[in-house]
C-alpha cells in the first residue's frame, strides 16, 4: 500500500538519491505526458489530423493497432503522427532537469516509450534501452532481415504528398516498402511479440551487464509513469529487484498506481504526484545541499 503522501516523500528521495552508488531510470508513457506528449489529448488530435474526425476518432490512441484502412490512408497517419511526437516534438525540460540528477552518477535507462524524448535531452545513449522500439526507425514485417531504417527520409516524402480532405497518400508509390523483399513495413515497434531490430539486443545486454554490476551496491530504481499496460517490462522487474537485492531501493513516481508491495514499503518511496513537479523539486533539493 501506498504511504500519504506529503513532502517527506521527496525528502527521502533526496537522500536515496545522494547516497546512490548507481541509479537505474524507468519511464513510461506518464513521463512523457507530464512533459505534454499525450496521446489522448483531444486538441492536438484535432490540430493534426482534422480529417479523421469525421470517421469519429478523438485521440492519438485509438488508432493504435488500427488496421480498417489503405496503405494510403495508414501512412498518411503514421507520418503524421511520427513526425509530431518524434521529429518535431521539442526537448523537455523535464527531462533535462532528470538528467542533470543522475549525470553525476552511475546511471542507466530503460524505457517503453519511442518517442526518443531522453535522447533529444542529452542522455547518454550507450547508456539507453528501448525495448519497445524507436519512431526513428522501421523495419520489415515478414521480417526478411534484421535491418532497420531510418523512419525520417519516408516521413518527409510523405508529408507532402498527403490530400488534405481525405488524408490519404496522393501517390501509393510513396507507401513505403522493405528495401530488401519489397514486402510491407512497418515502425520499428514490438507488436505482440514481434520481432524488433538487432540494435536493441545489443543495449537489452549492456542494461543487464550494468543489473549485474551494480545490484550489489547502493542501486535507486527511479520509476515514473508506469502501469499496467506492460508492466513485465520495467515495474515487476524494479520491485523484484528491490526485493532481492537489500541495498536497493525503489522510487514509484506515478498519479495513478503508485502503490509498492508491502514487502518492500521501507525501502520504497511512493509518490503519488506530477513526475514534472517531483522531479523539479528533487533536483532543486539537490542542488541546495
């Protein structure tokens, strides 16, 4: 069970975060939305894709895993909707001030987020695992290859060329297509258990090879906006290994479900407010000492 929450809650995060040896960052989609990437915001949805609300969408989430359309009509969106959250989305200043918490330290990052926010602010990218993906890139569906390729050249060829009236791509030769077996593509996101790229692999080994060294020693895990909606990712992980290892402890940054088992309670902080306000004030906390 979660603790009342007041402003001891940060104070102890202060001091776990002074006296780590190795701070372990995990985000989900509440860290991106308290620096105003929300995928349910009704506004920019109508802002972005005017079109689609004549067929009765409201929100960026529900045409995920949408599949009743065209070629044309799914990489009119997907172009779009990259180009807004990765290309063109700005720096946060949320996530700098994160960064500049744990630059001091031994850190490592593991997110389910592909919006590429922690690397447009700096962070160390030998030092980032992403295993859901990136928007930055796209691979093969069948998957013919292990390759993956930039997302950006085919964003801007299609940017262009969509109608605006009825959102779809003007000429289907620009739907793009795998370079290699000239089969369907699509962003390089785990779907299910689909296949992701080779890239990922090689940072999923330097995230455990960093578990590994570190888990021994005074080891924070930071957690911020994640639910349930994947939870065997980065939640179930960070509790067990809090359980497991005595010299860990875990920070739960969440509006909804911050709760932490009981189990660990003494040596978790849970924190039940905005990630942007928590991590101003730890930082500004920090820096005063």
């Amino acid at each position: 069970m979660a603790r009342n929450i007041n402003i001891s809650e940060i104070q102890r995060a202060v001091e776990l975060v002074k006296q780590a040896d190795s701070i372990v960052i995990g985000a989900g989609a509440g860290l991106s939305a308290a620096a105003g990437m929300d995928y349910g915001d009704t506004e920019t949805f109508a802002r972005l894709f005017p079109p689609l609300l004549k067929k009765g969408f409201r929100r960026q989430y529900e045409l995920i895993g949408y599949n009743n359309w065209s070629e044309e009509e799914k990489w009119a969106y997907w172009a779009t909707h990259v180009n807004h959250v990765r290309f063109q989305f700005p720096p946060s200043p949320m996530y700098e001030r994160l960064r500049s918490i744990v630059n001091s330290k031994e850190y490592f990052v593991i997110t389910t987020n592909v919006d590429g926010m922690f690397q447009k602010t700096g962070f160390d990218e030998e030092r980032l695992f992403t295993p859901q993906g990136d928007y930055a890139r796209y691979q093969c569906v069948t998957p013919c290859t292990q390759e993956t390729w930039p997302t950006k050249p085919i964003v801007d060829r299609i940017l262009p060329n969509i109608d605006p009236e009825t959102f779809t791509i003007l000429d289907s030769d620009l739907v793009p297509r795998c370079p290699h077996c000239g089969g369907p593509v699509f962003l390089n996101v785990r779907v299910d258990a689909g296949f992701i790229g080779a890239p990922y692999k090689e940072q999923e080994i330097k995230y455990i090879e960093f578990l590994k060294k570190n888990v021994n020693k005074k080891t924070v895990f930071m957690e911020f906006g994640v639910g349930y909606n994947t939870p065997v990712i980065i939640r179930f992980p960070f509790q067990d290994l809090t359980y497991t290892y005595k010299n860990t402890h875990l920070i739960r940054v969440n509006q909804q479900e911050p709760q932490v088992p009981k189990e660990i309670e003494e040596r978790a902080v849970s924190y039940s407010g905005n990630a942007s306000m928590f991590i101003s004030e730890l930082r500004s906390r920090l820096m005063v000492m």
